[in-house]
C-alpha cells in the first residue's frame, strides 16, 4: 500500500499541473514556439516527430537534479535503473538488463557519447563533462544504434569547441568533505581553427564508518582531461578528441552483510559477529584493502561533409581503459578470500552516416559500422598481499569480439498527415582467438560466429504540426557470449556453453504533443523476450547459459509544463510488469545447513556458507524491474538583487524489486530520493552561488546486492546531504 499511495502521490501532480495550463497561458513568457530537438534517429529532429519513447534532459535539468555522473539521471527517466556489481555499471530500462560480468559480455543498453559507442561496463558510468543534453531512448534500437541495444540507447551530447572565447569555472563543497572542481576554457587558434580544454577533480571521504576504528578512513580520488581541436571549413569539419581519466574509488566495494528475512544474515556461518557489520554506516575491511582504480584514455576523431544532397559524418574511436580491482567475496574481517580482478580493455569503432537534408518527402539514416572489443580479464588471490607475498595467479580470460553492420532506415511522408518508416540492419559478430587461463597457462577456444537482421517498422500519424501517434515494431538482440570466464574451465568436460543471442520483439503505440506551453508523451509496450543469457554460480563452478523467456509490458507518460513568471514543472511515470514466464535452472541461493549435516560439514570444510541451487521458476519478478518508478521535478526562476534567483528541485520515487537475477530474491525496498538547489545569479550572468542538497528525505535504501557461496554483500544509499557551489562564467 505505501508503494501505491506514494506512486499515486508523484502522479497526482499532473492533473493539477494541467489544471493550472489556462491561467499560465495568458502568462506573455510563454507565447514563443518551443521545439525540442533530438537525434533518436541519428539526424536531428523535433521530439514530437520521432515515434520513439524519448526522456530528454538539459542541462539545467541536470543541474536541478544535482546529477554529476551519468548515473545521476536515474531520478530523472521513469523505468531506468544503473546497478553495480564492483566496478561494472549495468544499465537496466523497462526491465532490460543483464547481471552478467565477462569477458565479451556487454550492456543490453548501448552508450553514446557524441556518437561514439561505448562497450566497457566498466566504464558505464562516467561524469558528465560540459553536457548540452542527454537522451535516454527506451525499447529495442537495434537498427540505428546496433550492438546491444535491446533495452534502449543513452546518448550523451557534449559541447563543441568554439572559436568564440569563453570559459567556466565551478568549484563545491559538500558533506562528507567532497570536493569538486571543474574547469572549461574554449578559444579560436584561427577563424576556422578551435580549441578547448577542460579539467575535472572530485575527492572525498566514503560515508560509512570501518568497524574496527569507528572513522571514515575511505577516501576517493578521481580526475580527469578532455581537449579538443575543431575545423570547421564550412561544407567539412574536423574534430579530434583526447580524454584522459583516472579513478582511485573504493566506495562500491565498501560492504556490509545484507540481511534477508528469509535467508537471514548473509555472513559466512563461521564468522563471529565482530568481524562484519550488517550496520549500513559501516563496513567491515578485508584483508586487503579493496579498491578500484582505472585508467583509461579515448582518442575520437569526428569527420562530417556536407554533400548538398545530404550529410556525411565519420566516427573513429580508440579506448585504452585499464581497471584494477580487489573485492572482499566473504564481506567479512576475516582473510577467507580476497579476489583480484583486473580488466584491460582494448576498444576500436569505425562509423560511416549519410543522412538527409530536411524537406524531401523521403528521409533516411544508412550507415556502416565496425567494432572490435578486447576486454581480457586476469584473476588472483589477493590474500597473501598484505604479508608481503603479492598477488597470487588464478586464471583469467579474453573474447576478442568484431562486429560488422549495415543499416539503413527510411521514412516516407505518403501525405502531410501519414509516415511509414521502415528499417533494417545486418550485423555479423564474431568471437576469434579467444581463450582461458589456469594460472598463466592459456587454452585456446573454438571461435563463434552469427548473422543477425533487426528490423523495424513504425506508422506515424500527424494530425497536427505540434502531435503525433504512432504504432511501432523493433527487434533487437544482445550479441552471443563465449563463456570463457565460466563453463570452459569446469572439470571433468572442459566445454564451453553455447551461449546464443538474447532476441526480443517489441510493439509500441504512443502519442506526444508539444507546445508553447506543453509538452506530453504517453506510451504502451509489449515486449516478447527469450533466450535470456544468465550467470549461474553452482557447487563453486561458474557459467553462463540460455535460460529463460519473459514478457514485459506496461506504460509511461512524461511532461513539461512552462507556466510563465519563470515557473516550470516536469514529471513522468512508468509502470512495468517483467515477469520470467519461463526460467529453467534460475539461480537461487540456500543455507548450506538446509541439506542436512554431512553437505553443511562439507560446505565448512570449503569455507562456504550457501549453495546456488537451480530450481525451474515460472511467471516471478523479473530482475531490476520495479513495477512502479516516478519523478517530479520543478523549476522557479524570479529577479533577485538585480540578478536571478532559481529554486528548483526533483523528487524520485521507485517501487521495490529484487536484485537476484531469479528475480525471487535480495530484495530492494521501495524508496524516495529528492533533490533541492538554489543558486543566485549576478546581473551579467558571470557568477553564481548555489546551496544544494541530495538525499533531503534522508532515504536509506540497498543499492547493491554481491552474492556468492562465501556470503552476501552490500552497500547503501548515501544519507542526506548538504553542499554550496560557485561558479564563473566569460
């Protein structure tokens, strides 16, 4: 009952917002035409002419919502979730996702950053650096986005260097000493030739407190640079990008011992209550320190040329990313087994677009694409490193992955009021070369290919300049797996799971208008989704295979109100009802002492406390799939000493859901976040002091969920807190 009245709670706001519309109508500050504009369908278009579920933010949508890193916009895009395992960031929207970690395994959701593709989810959360907007595309997209893409696509626009002269500088202070700087300066070299630069650094202390010293002796470090030299000769430009990041963050692998009602307390049934906290202000140090670092540098190199008939763009991209990790599986005090995870990742895309001009009847986006992706895993036992003995070699694994891709989608106006788009994309994937180590031995694995067609179809109506309908079908698929981290090293057969594609067919209808005033979407999906890949961790032996069938379906709806004298509001909701109506074999965790002595004698003996059991499931929960999510976000703008003052804030809502992937355990509880910021600027807009505040309800809520035989680990929401930012601008 309190996850329905607090979803009604969030939706009530929209009627009486409407409610509103005729008075603020009459306001003069909102007779001017608004149109905002999207690049959804790879060439930019109005929002209301795209027949995709699209959640657009701005940045000073961003800015309201305090949102920093990419993460940050989960409070602000209905149905989406970002959920860790260590030091890899799994996106999930409407319940698609995956909670797989390896070699080759990929994002069912496909991140772009200036039309550069992004693989490494080790890399899929990132901060967000001179942002213009970013636009969460829900439903499969694998026709113009491709790879991996079955839930939907986040693109993330940056600024351009501009020959114009102007610089940014903000700095803040927040709880739990957090410090951030950020620098931009942007300049001409010549009339046609740009340049900018820009600086980043954030540090603080970890929330929770160590259990052996009661201090917060966790601190972070993470900076990075971006430059970039833009030409622009008119009918052709050129731009080149360097980005350099390193990271020292040990704050997701700061765990405490998760409590189950049913499993009970999740530490290791022979560690004694003082070496681990269930405490969410606390956590309980390893052996090892466990940290996560990365460093990583990207060099993107943008062609595009104007052809009269229409635009050609090139996108070339190399990824050097490096991340070193050691987590702590038994979440305790005690030296059971700390686990070293390094992962090097090695990226190469090329991308070719020919888009159309705006006007004819017929528009279209045809493209190439080519993607190879190395991200070799090496594992060891990190237990003997504080003794001075260093890090002891396990295994480790690579799937080197090429993708090849030919697309091409067309939209036809048959009237002024009538389109039909159709689209079409080829890919051919391929896992070469690929093997396993035990120690520092390799084998080799048989290599995979596949073929794939993703179509897509969509019947737009317009019965207006300013509203459309339309009824769409797409289909997408998450790439084969190789499970070279997994079932090719089990004893006595040694043979690796085939693990197929994950398909899935989705129909949509929806509708939007916009306005001067307004601006509305609503949605409803139906989605069929099988061969579901899904990691299993049974009698210590991991693996990956094709388990299970789902259906999703459900309903969204989003808007913009601009009710004049500076007041705005927007909000959205969404529900989802994901249910497995078919998983074989899910994983599903057991006390050990569940199967009678001799098994709880022989589970001591290997040091684990609990068994990953298969058992046949049909119709539960899907994973990461709250039924209910919600926003409401405001925004006041009102003179102020001869400047401006803005009040704005975002209140977030989400029902609650389960972590496990059988979708039947590790619950998370349904909870509420909310954002405040007011920020005064001076009269010419050049400064600005800001008070800002996350987490104002003080929500305390599960944000990661680590399971395995040892025990179960997690980490908490960040409580309340408080900073103050200023800033310059020229």
């Amino acid at each position: 009952m309190r996850t329905r009245r607090a979803f009604l709670a969030t939706a009530s706001c929209l009627p009486l917002a409407l409610a509103a519309a005729p008075v603020a109508a009459q306001d003069a500050d909102v007779q001017a035409e608004r149109v905002i504009v999207v690049t959804a369908q790879r060439r930019a278009e109005a929002q209301v002419d795209v027949p995709i579920s699209i959640t657009a933010l701005d940045a000073g949508m961003l800015e309201t919502a305090n949102a920093n890193e990419l993460s940050g916009i989960q409070s602000m895009v209905p149905a989406l979730r970002f959920d860790r395992q260590s030091q890899f960031v799994q996106p999930t929207i409407r319940g698609v996702g995956t909670s797989i970690t390896t070699s080759g395994g990929g994002s069912n959701v496909g991140i772009y950053v200036d039309g550069f593709y992004s693989p490494n989810p080790a890399e899929a959360d990132f901060d967000l650096l001179r942002v213009r907007s970013v636009q969460v595309l829900k439903g499969p997209q694998g026709t113009l986005f491709g790879r991996n893409t079955t839930g939907g696509a986040i693109l993330v626009e940056t600024a351009d260097p501009s020959v114009d002269p102007a610089m940014e500088f903000r700095a803040s202070l927040a709880s739990f000493e957090a410090i951030r700087a950020q620098g931009y300066v942007t300049t001409g070299l010549t009339d046609t030739l740009a340049l900018d630069l820009e600086v980043n650094y954030a540090t603080g202390k970890a929330y929770q407190r160590n259990i052996a010293s009661g201090a917060r002796d966790r601190r972070y470090r993470n900076w990075q640079v971006r430059t970039g030299l833009k030409l622009d000769l008119g009918d052709v430009t050129a731009k080149l990008r360097y980005q350099h990041v390193e990271t020292d963050d040990p704050r997701p692998l700061l765990y405490n011992i998760f409590v189950d009602d049913v499993l009970g307390v999740g530490a290791p049934s022979f560690a004694p209550p003082s070496t681990y906290t269930t405490d969410p202000d606390f956590y309980a140090p390893g052996p090892d320190r466990s940290f996560i670092t990365t460093n990583n540098d990207i060099v993107q190199l943008t062609l595009e040329a104007d052809l009269g008939f229409a635009e050609l763009a090139s996108f070339t991209q190399y990824r050097d990313q490096d991340v070193d990790a050691s987590l702590d599986l038994d979440k305790t005090a005690l030296t059971i087994f700390q686990y070293g995870l390094p992962v090097f990742n090695r990226t190469f895309t090329q991308e070719f677009l020919l888009t159309s001009r705006p006007g004819p009847a017929l528009q279209y986006t045809a493209g190439l694409f080519y993607l190879f992706n190395s991200d070799r895993y090496k594992t060891y036992a990190d237990n003997a490193v504080p003794l001075g003995f260093g890090r002891v070699r396990l295994g480790g694994s690579d799937a080197p992955t090429r993708s090849t891709a030919a697309f091409v989608d067309l939209t036809y106006e048959v009237t002024p009021s009538l389109f039909v788009t159709g689209g079409l994309r080829y890919a051919h994937d391929t896992i070469t070369q690929a093997f396993y180590n035990v120690g520092e031995e390799a084998f080799d694995v048989a290599d995979v290919k596949s073929d794939r067609f993703t179509p897509r179809l969509v019947v737009r109506y317009k019965p207006s300049d300013t509203t459309s309908l339309y009824a769409s079908y797409a289909r997408g698929y998450k790439a084969a797996i190789l499970d070279v981290g997994g079932s090719c090293q089990n004893p006595p057969d040694f043979v690796c799971n085939d693990v197929s594609p994950e398909t899935i067919d989705a129909f949509e209808i929806g509708f939007k208008t916009e306005s001067a005033l307004l601006s509305f979407e609503a949605a409803a999906f139906y989605y069929d989704y099988r061969n579901l890949q899904v990691s299993l961790f049974t009698d210590g032996r991991a693996e990956i295979i094709n388990a299970a069938k789902a259906e999703i379906y459900g309903a969204e709806a989003a808007l913009a109100l601009r009710l004049g004298g500076g007041f705005s509001i927007t909000a959205g909701g969404a529900y989802v009802h994901g249910r497995y109506t078919d998983f074989p074999g899910a994983p599903v965790y057991m006390p050990c002492a569940d199967f009678g002595p001799d098994v709880a004698a022989s589970c001591a003996a290997g040091g684990v406390s609990y068994l990953n059991v298969p058992v046949d499931l049909k119709n539960v929960d899907m994973q990461r799939t709250p039924e209910f999510t919600g926003n409401l976000g405001a925004r006041w703008e009102v003179g102020l000493a001869g400047g401006e003052l803005a009040l704005s804030g975002n209140f977030y809502y989400t029902s609650s859901f389960f972590f496990g992937p059988s979708g039947t355990q590790f619950q998370g509880g349904d909870y509420e976040t909310l954002a405040l910021r007011a920020q005064w600027d001076d009269p010419e807009s050049r400064f600005f002091l800001a008070v800002f505040g996350d987490n104002v309800t003080d929500s305390r809520y599960v944000n990661q969920v680590q399971y395995n035989n040892f025990g179960f680990g997690a980490t908490w929401s960040q409580p309340r807190t408080w900073g103050v930012e200023i800033g310059y601008r020229y």
